[in-house]
C-alpha cells in the first residue's frame, strides 16, 4: 500500500491519463478521420449541387415571378377591379358582364406559357370566372384560403391540384385600389406541372452518372422530376436524410427549400462519384495517427514533469497559510499559469476575508432585526389595551354611544391587524361582523343618512372566504353611493346561494345615483389595469377585490359583477366555491 502510494503522484497521474487518452484517441481518430474524409468529399461534391440547386432556385423562382406578375396585372386591370367593385358594394354582376370578364381574362393568358385557366371568385367563394358554378372552398381547403387571405395580395402557391394530378394551383387575394386595398376576392390560376420542369429534357447519358432533379410542394407530392428510380420524399424530407440508398446504390441528397412557395427542389447525386481517391487519404491518415501518437508520448513525458514540479512548490508555500488567519502568499515562477494560480489564491485569500467580515456585520445587523421584530409584536398589543381604556372611560362617563364606536373600532383593528400565524381564510360570518363593525362607525359620522341590512343564511355564514374582501365593497357603497346621494341612504349585504351549483354568492348594494353603461365599462376595464381612479380616496378597493378574487380561486371566478343604473343605485357582486378554502 505504501509502494502504491509513493508511486500515486500527480505526475504520474497526469503521464498515465494522457497515456489512457492517447490509447483512446488512437483508437477512434483513425476511424473518425476517416468518417470525416469522406464527409469532406461528399461537401465538396454537395457544394457542387448546392451551386446547381441555386441555379435551380433561380431559375423557379423567374418562373413564379413571371405568374405572379401577370396574375398583378389580372388582378389590377380596370375592368375588373370596376366589376369587383361593383360586386363588393351588393350588386351583382350579370351574365354578360361574367362574359366581359372573360374577355378580360383572356388578354393576358398568351403572355405566359404553361397557364391552363384563370379562375376568379367573390369574397364568399361564388365563382365569376370562368361560368360555371362552382365554389373555392370546394376546390381548396379553408387553410389554404386563409393563408391567401394572410397573404394580403401575394401570389400563394397550393401545390398539385387533387382533383387534376398534371395541375398545379396558385391563389391570389384581389384587393380594390380605389378602396383602400379592401378585400373584393380570390384570383385562382391553374398551371400545367410541366411548366416548371427544371432541368433539359435533351439531357442523356448514364442515369448513375448524372444529377437527378426534382420539385415536390408543401405536402411531398411531386410537381416535377427527372428520378430514374422509386423514392420515398416524404420520409427523406421529414428526417432531413443527407444520403439516401436506392436499389443498394448511395446517394447524396441536396435541399433547396423555396421562401415563396414552401416547395423545394431535391438533387440526388451517387455517391461513388464523390468519394474517389479515399484509399490513398485513409493511409496518409493512418500514417499521420502512429507518427503523433509517437509524438504525443514523448511531450507528455516532458509536460508532466513541467507542471508537477512548480506546483509541489506552489504547495509547500501554501501550507504556512493553513493555521490562523488566511495570508497572501509570493510565489513566483517562471511559468504563466503558475504565477496565474498564485494570483488567483491571493485574490481568493481578500475575498474570503472580506466575507468573514460581511458575516461578521450580517449577524450583528440580523440580531438588531429580531429585537425589531419582538418590538412590533407590542405596538399592536399596546393599541388594543389603549382603546380598552378608552371603552371604560366613556362607559364611566356614560357616553354608551361612544363606548360602543370603540369597541367597534377595536374589533375592527383586531381583524385586520393579524397576526403573522393567523389564517388569511375566515367565515363569510366573520366577514359580515367585520363589515357590521364598521358599518357602526360610519353610522356615528353620517348621524342619520345611513342604514343598512345584512342578510344571510347561518348556511351560507360558514362558507370559506379570504379575509376583507366584503368590507372594501361596503366601503364603496357608502363613498360613491350614500354620500354622493342627497337624503338619507342604504346600503344592503346579501349572502345567498348562487345559481351554480355548489357556490355562494355576496352582494352589496346602494341606492346611491349609480352609474351609465359608459362608466360601468370604464371600471371593468380598471378593474382589469389592476387601479380604479376616482376622486374619492386612492381608488384601489374595487381594483384589489377583483384582483385578490382571481389570485386566490383562479378559474374557478368571473371576478365582480357591476350592475348599475343611473339614478337607480349600484350593486356589486361575486360567486365563490363552497368548500375552496377547506380544500387548500
């Protein structure tokens, strides 16, 4: 064991782990060099075709640019756009007015090759053009429709026809000039697949020995090609293969995808005639592997003996900082790294320093904390005895009526201020008292102007609820209701069950002036801000009511429910689940 350790040395370390590494890369450098290599050769042979697909790209995409200029024209001549016009504002064209399109149409059909009809439809897919009956949304899907409705004027290209194997289909959205570019229609051209044949039918020769071509659209169906051999394009393209095998013969395979349409143009090029010469690069790889392994070898050797030996130097420095406090070191070598080391333990040393130091203040700042924290447990302890006094004095006295706001005041305190171990769910009986409380006090300010009633079952009274969110709502009723009102006012809490199954409903409601449909969509939309602005008080009660009803039932409330009339009073409402709260 201790043979084993004297020879368990970080240089020998470092010597056998290169040496495993060494073994390791040797082992799979020559097959991955030689995996490379042929890829290397296949890039270069793809960048071949790449320059081909690009040509080929070009020249489809002169092709759709010569469609897409003459269905412009179709779709901007005047006639047209005057017919379209007059069909868009309710009056329909008439037969002969079908034919004068017609006529139109077939003016720019000879500019173009390959065009075999123009089709022309109205905004709900009836068919002007040519005269037969039939509609778009028999001929195309709705997606497709929708993405030349996207397409706000551009030519959209379908793909093959799938009624008509031979016909490939593009679709346009007509838009009136005269009227701000607005919807009038869809312009629907049929083209003969051969039309865009990318390649020279005169091209002959071994079929091994050349460029396959081919264009498939959106969905894989091939509009034109020249394979000499069966292919799966559909999986090819939704594995994105590079090379293929078709009849045990490899092939590289190129991609070019079309911005405009979606199609893409598919270049298949054997793979023996890109890999030639291989045997001669794979032994001058191997070759090159045994003469750096060699190499290799003998510059671990000497690195393992370059780092060992500063750094057992480095160590014996180190070890006088290990008792007390922590000391910068000076080390210096004539190596970067090692100098870099030392650095980078003497920064460390200032920094473990300075953090022994930010502890040190933390604990003394933390301890100040608690003693704050234990301070404020008696302020509120302190309030309640102070308003307790207050109750006697005026009972003493016999001011009865102002006892009774104190004692209204000190509950109402009680209830708001909790505790941090109290629970934030209470009873809707609870609410109401809490509400009752303060309904007291502000009976005491408004003398005679205030009534009200609560109403509720005692079992709606032991439904769940999060604390305060009936009092903000009474509060309101009084602010913007009883007081905005001349005369004495009401304010009326129901608890009752909702018409969804298994939900209570609370209402409160004032006979206050109450709002129009305008102003109750200006506090909805508030609401939703999260501030509800008025000129009474900072205007957050609706606002953090509706807010804390979402927060806590989420899903499972529409939040509040404004009913108001003008001059007839408003009442606010909400659902909320029977057992939600004894539930979470």
């Amino acid at each position: 064991m201790n043979k084993f350790n004297a020879l368990n040395t970080l240089r020998n370390q470092i010597f056998l782990g290169f040496m495993v590494v060494m073994v390791i890369v040797l082992a799979s450098v020559g097959l991955f060099t030689y995996d490379q290599v042929s890829v290397l050769l296949r890039n270069n042979a793809e960048k071949h075709i790449q320059q081909t697909a690009v040509q080929a790209s070009g020249k489809l995409d002169a092709l759709l640019m010569q469609i897409d200029t003459l269905t412009a024209q179709v779709a901007t001549n005047a006639t047209i756009q005057r017919l379209l016009t007059q069909e868009v504002e309710g009056r329909k064209i008439s037969f002969e007015e079908r034919q004068l399109l017609q006529q139109e149409v077939r003016k720019y059909t000879p500019y173009a090759t390959g065009i075999q009809s123009l089709e022309l439809f109205t905004t709900d897919y009836r068919m002007l053009l040519p005269l037969t009956d039939m509609s778009l949304d028999s001929r195309v899907s709705e997606e497709w429709i929708r993405l030349a409705d996207e397409g706000k004027g551009r030519l959209v290209w379908y793909g093959l026809d799938p009624r008509y194997p031979n016909v490939v289909i593009g679709i346009r959205h007509v838009r009136l000039i005269d009227k701000s570019f607005s919807h009038a229609g869809y312009l629907m051209v049929h083209m003969d697949k051969s039309y865009f044949e990318l390649t020279d039918s005169e091209q002959e020769g071994d079929d091994d020995a050349r460029e396959s071509m081919g264009l498939v659209d959106a969905s894989g169906q091939v509009i034109a090609s020249d394979f000499s051999k069966k292919l799966d394009i559909g999986s090819m393209i939704e594995q994105g293969e590079e090379t293929v095998q078709i009849d045990e013969e490899e092939y590289i395979a190129v991609q070019k995808k079309s911005e405009e349409t979606n199609w893409r143009i598919i270049i298949l090029t054997p793979v023996k005639y890109a890999t030639e010469g291989i045997s001669i690069l794979r032994t001058a790889i191997i070759v090159s592997v045994m003469v750096g392994g060699l190499l290799f070898l003998i510059f671990t050797f000497i690195l393992s003996t370059m780092i060992t030996r500063p750094i057992l130097n480095l160590i014996k420095a180190m070890r006088i900082a290990k008792l007390g406090t922590l000391k910068p070191i000076d080390v210096s070598t004539s190596s970067m790294e090692i100098n870099e080391l030392n650095n980078t333990y003497n920064q460390m040393v200032v920094s473990l320093n300075e953090l022994i130091e930010v502890v040190y203040q933390k604990e003394i700042i933390q301890s100040r904390t608690e003693l704050k924290a234990l301070q404020a447990q008696i302020n509120p302890h302190f309030l309640f005895n102070t308003l307790e006094a207050f109750y006697w004095a005026l009972d003493e006295k016999g001011e009865e009526e102002l006892s009774q706001v104190v004692v209204a005041m000190s509950g109402l305190f009680r209830y708001v201020i909790a505790r941090p171990d109290d629970d934030e769910w209470v009873t809707i009986s609870d609410e109401l008292d809490h509400a009752e409380r303060y309904l007291k006090i502000m009976d005491m300010r408004l003398i005679d102007r205030l009534s009200w009633q609560i109403v509720a079952s005692d079992a709606c009274r032991r439904t769940p609820i999060p604390k305060l969110l009936v009092q903000p709502l009474v509060e309101n009723a009084i602010l913007h209701g009883v007081e905005q009102r001349i005369g004495p006012g009401t304010v009326e809490i129901q608890v009752m069950p909702s018409v969804r199954t298994g939900y209570t409903r609370i209402e409160v409601t004032d006979n206050g002036p109450g709002m129009d449909t305008d102003k109750v969509q200006q506090l909805y939309a508030s609401m939703q801000s999260g501030i509800n602005r008025s000129a009474k008080g900072n205007g957050v009660g609706i606002a953090n009511v509706d807010r804390r009803l979402r927060l806590y039932y989420e899903s499972d409330t529409e939040g509040l429910v404004i009913r108001s009339e003008k001059g007839r009073g408003t009442t606010i409402a909400f659902d909320i689940p029977n057992e939600y709260g004894s539930e979470s």
